[in-house]
C-alpha cells in the first residue's frame, strides 16, 4: 500500500477512504439534495409520510430504549463497573476541557435554541400526563419540569453509551478502529468488523448524523436569520438562509481543519465562559428568587415523576387512549429523542476520541451528570424568566412565537432585561459559536466513519462533509422550517435506537463476562480475609487462581 504521506492531498484523501461507507453514505446524502432541487414536493411528501409510520409504530420503542440506557449509566456510575478504564494511557485533556467539548459539540446548541422557548409551549399547552391547565400559575412549574426532563438526563444518555461502547472496545481492545460499528464488538464479533453488518451499521450513522446534525445547523441558522430580522429588520428570504448557512460552514470548517486542540477545544471553553456568563447576567437581572423557588419545585418534580414521563405515550390499555396526547408526546418527547439519537453516532464517536485514558465512571458522570449541572439552571433560569415575563405580562413571547416561531424567544425575551440589546448580541454571537463547535466536531465524525476510523482525516474529507451538511441544513430551512427539520431527524434517528440498545447490550455481556468474575473473587477474597481474622486473630491472604 503507498504511503499516504507521499501522496499530496487527493492521494491522501483518496487512500483513507472506506469506499462502501463513503460512497453510500455520500450517496444517500446528495441523492437527497439532488432530488429537492428536481420535486422538493416529493422530497416533503416521502419525509412526512416516513415520519408519520416511525412515530404511529416505533414511539413506544424509542422511549423504553432511552429509559434503560438511562439506567444502565446511573449504574455505572455507582457501580463497580465504573472503575473500567478506557484504554492504559492518562488522558489527553483536562477535566474542564473534556467537559467543556463533550458539552459543546454534544448538543448545546440545541440548549441555546429551545431555552427561550420551550418552557414557553408547555406553558400554554402543558403535557396531557399532568391535569394542570394551560397559562395557569401552575403550568409555570409542570413547563420548566418537562423542560429539564427533555434537555437532562435522557438526551445525554444516548450520546454517553455509544462513547464509552466505542471507546471502550477501540481502546482496550488490538485492532479495533475508533468507529461506530466498533461500539458493537461483542455482537458482531472481532474478527467481522469490516463485514456486511458492520459496514450496515456505520452507514447508518453517517445517514443518521446528517440528518442530525443538519437538523440542529438548521435550527441554529433560523435563529440568527431570526435575529437579524426582528431586531434591525433584515429579511434575507431563501437564498439569505443558503448564504448565512453557507458563510457559517465556511467558519466552522475553518476551525475544523484547525483539529481538536487548535480548533474545536478553544472554542468549546470560550463558548462555556460565555453560556455561564449570560446565564448569569439573566439570573441577576431578572426575578432571581422566583427563580430560585420555580427551579427547586420543577427539578424535585421531575425527579419525582422521571419514570412517568419517561413511560408516557397517551395510549391508555389494550391500545386506548387520547390521540391528542398521543400527538403531544410524539410531537415533543419523540421528537427529541430521536433527534439525540440520530446524533449518537457522532457524538459518541467524538466522546470516545476525547476519552482515551478516563474511567467509565468518568465518562457517565460528565456525559449525564456534570451536563445536566449546566443544562438544568440554564433551562429554569432562560426558560423560567420567559415563563414569568408572558404569566405576569411584562411582556407578550408567546405572540410572536406563535408568528415567527421558537427561533424568535431569545430575542423577545432578552429585549425585556436591562442593556437588553447588548445582551441580545451576546446571544447572537453564543448562537453563531455554538453553531461552529457542533458543526466542526460533527463534520470531523462523519469524516471518521468514513475513513475506517482514523482520528486524523484528510482536510478535502473534511471539507466536503462540511459543505455537505452545510446544503443539507439550508435546504431543510427552505423546505419547511422547523417542521422539516423535526420530521427528517426522527426518519434518520429513529432507527439507531436500536443500535444504541445493542450497545448497551453488548457492554453488558462484555462487563459481566469479563470483569464480573474479577468482582466476585475480590469480595470472596474480601469475605475470606475477615473470617480469618476473627478467627484466629491474623489476617492471612486468600488463595487465589495464581497461587
């Protein structure tokens, strides 16, 4: 095989390349952008129709498949599998680091997006599992809780298995590459991971985090495009959204051929001083000891009612039940999860390349605990002054919600603070960055799965992925706004569930197997030890294999 080195450029790109992958991959992607430029009524039509099968027959799928991965990492935190070690080396980044890149290319910028809004929709339609009426008092606490319920815990989870299943088997393991199929090892087995079902497997999720990630890029673009119209009146139209999509690929690509250190783990920590430093000035400024009550009230419920919510489909027994809560759930729950699934390909992937040498206990506490520290006062403090602004009538959010659109919230509601349009730059500019981290890790996965799992790619892979996703997102905008959006991630996300319950699985049996006997000889030897010390007053060593 020639050195790639000796190459150039092309000859690089060229040779890393794996062509299955790539090429169906690449070829489903611009197939689908062809198509919307040849009947974008047919593109529309066969998305609404794929959505409407996933969400009338998988639903109940998707929520059980998260609420067990959701317990499965709460285990390893607290269990003695937690002490599984990702590889032998120390790791690569700090703490803050680490923490600060998986929080930012995991899925912040969805963060920034819906924390204006979110809590706002629940407020004047709250969730059919709670008797509490719409713009009540108490619907402000039941909005904040769903809220927190969607952006903790469960999103996080599914990005966190597939990171420590990739990492785990591509590190502790000779021979095994940093991708997506690798996380299913101990199913497919070792020796087919260049087979039919691992190529299956990583096809998928180049499909599934282009949809994903070019969901999110679409949400992020429609809120500075939104910005730029509500608060100086530039109304850009369809070729203005293909033209800011396409200025923002250009700066994400920038910092993603700068690499992880340079690029994506810079500003990853810029935009964490950033997020904090707003979410700070909007807690100072506004009703901080309201606050301060909502938060506590709506955490302790969520807390409370973590397995209902997580259960709830509006079906009652033997297949009853309220459609229009049916609707609800799939319009939201649903719609999130399958959105933080079809990005669990690479942000699993991107976790595990950022892991090497923690603990599996590590990467499950910051995956679904330390992001939830941040996530949760973002949501009750942006969420909760939003909630009470609209209730108490300092001002009227939910009006142009109802015109514009979630994009809009933000702007709304920071307009209402003191130095109000200072600080909705400030959110502009979050939106921008967040927009870049997420797009330039994303683009650097998508590049992976399609070179057999190099942690390195050429930078004309990377390049075309950017633009790739940067046209994918800005004919979703064009398409149908939001509503497209919200449609393809659950046809391109739904179907890795069941990818993700496999690796759950397949960690299950590779721990239980391999480690559960280690555990269970140290407390025999632990159990041993203290019988001969009662026993005769000295400690003797238990015997063990080796002896």
């Amino acid at each position: 095989m020639s050195n790639p080195d000796d190459l150039g450029a092309v000859g690089r790109f060229r040779e890393e390349l794996d062509p299955i992958v790539f090429l169906f991959g690449a070829g489903l992607t611009v197939g689908l952008i062809a198509l919307y430029f040849v009947d974008s009524a047919l593109v529309q039509d066969g998305i609404d129709a794929a959505n409407g099968l996933i969400n009338q027959y998988l639903n109940w799928a998707l929520l059980i498949i998260v609420f067990l991965i959701v317990l499965f990492l709460l285990f390893l935190i607290v269990g003695p599998w937690g002490n599984i070690k990702l590889g032998d080396e120390s790791p690569e980044y700090s703490f803050l680091s680490f923490f600060a890149m998986l929080y930012s290319a995991g899925f912040a910028a969805g963060v920034v997006f819906w924390g204006p809004a979110e809590a706002l929709f629940y407020y004047d339609n709250p969730s059919p599992l709670f008797d509490v009426a719409g713009g009540s008092s108490e619907a402000m606490v039941i909005a904040v809780q769903q809220t927190i319920f969607h952006w903790a815990l469960p999103q996080l989870a599914v990005f966190t298995i597939m990171g420590i299943a990739i990492g785990y088997f591509a590190y502790n393991y000779e021979s095994v590459p940093l991708r997506v199929s690798s996380a299913l090892t101990p199913i497919l087995g070792k020796d087919n991971l260049d087979g039919v079902g691992a190529k299956i497997v990583d096809i998928i999720a180049v499909f599934a985090t282009i949809g994903g990630v070019a969901t999110s890029l679409g949400f992020i673009g429609s809120q500075f495009i939104t910005g730029l119209d509500y608060q100086w009146g530039i109304d850009l139209g369809d070729t203005g959204v293909i033209l800011v999509v396409t200025a923002m690929t250009l700066l994400f690509t920038i910092s993603m051929v700068l690499g992880v250190d340079k690029g994506i783990r810079r500003l990853s920590n810029f935009n964490m001083i950033m997020f904090v430093a707003l979410m700070a000035v909007a807690f100072v400024v506004g009703p901080s000891v309201f606050l301060v009550l909502l938060g506590t009230q709506a955490l302790g419920g969520m807390i409370t009612d973590f397995v209902s919510m997580s259960l709830f489909t509006g079906a009652g027994a033997m297949g009853g039940g309220d459609p229009a809560a049916t609707e609800w759930m799939n319009a939201w729950t649903v719609f999130y999860w399958a959105w933080a699934l079809s990005w669990s390909p690479f942000a699993g992937l991107f976790i595990a390349r950022i892991s090497k040498g923690r603990t599996v206990r590590e990467v499950a506490f910051t995956g679904i605990g330390a992001t939830s520290a941040a996530t949760i006062p973002w949501f009750t403090i942006v969420g909760g002054s939003a909630v009470w602004a609209q209730h108490n009538g300092t001002a009227d959010i939910l009006g142009p919600l109802g015109e514009i659109g979630a994009s809009v919230a933000g702007y709304a509601l920071f307009e209402t603070f003191p130095f109000g349009s200072v600080l909705m730059v400030v959110f502009m500019l979050l939106v921008t960055t967040f927009f870049i981290t997420s797009a330039d890790s994303s683009t650097l996965a998508v590049s992976m799965m399609t070179t057999g799992g190099k942690a390195e790619p050429s930078n004309i892979n990377r390049v075309f992925w950017g633009v790739v996703l940067g046209m994918f997102a800005a004919i979703l905008m064009t398409l149908g706004g939001v509503n497209a959006l919200q449609d393809a991630v659950i046809i391109t996300g739904a179907p890795f569930a069941f990818v993700c319950f496999a690796a759950l699985l397949g960690l299950v049996r590779e721990f239980s197997s391999k480690y559960g006997r280690v555990l269970l000889q140290e407390e025999t030897a632990i159990v041993g030890s203290s019988e001969s010390t009662d026993k005769s007053g000295t400690a003797t060593r238990p015997s063990t294999d080796d002896d």
